[in-house]
C-alpha cells in the first residue's frame, strides 16, 4: 500500500498535543484588528482545542501525525 499524503493546509492549521488532543489557533485575529477590544484581541491569541465531533477529520488529513 502506498504511503499516504498529508494534507498541508491542514498540517499548517492544526498540532497534536501530548495527550493527543488536537490543537488550533481562533479565528479573526488576522486583520481588521482597530475595531476590536484588547481583551477580544487577547483572547483571539491563545489556542483552544478541536471538538471532539471534529477531531476524526482533522486526523484523517494528517495521517503520519
């Protein structure tokens, strides 16, 4: 069987934590940040995990990790 590929967006986007959970970064702190507290910026820094409904996919597109 041949080897299978990752996905590299996925790769890019998500990291595996030491219990196995998957990690991830929010969204929306990119750009447009003038309008938007500091607190809302502040927490749009600190990572959060995928749910768990989610997290069968997101492993599905990075096999080897």
């Amino acid at each position: 069987m041949p080897k299978l590929k990752t996905n590299k967006s996925a790769q890019k986007r998500f990291k595996l934590t030491k219990t196995g959970k998957v990690k991830r970064m929010r969204e929306g702190a990119r750009h447009i940040l003038t309008k938007k507290t500091r607190k809302r910026k502040r927490r749009l820094g600190s990572a959060t995990t995928v749910d768990k409904t989610f997290e069968k996919k997101v492993r599905g597109l990075m096999p080897y990790a």
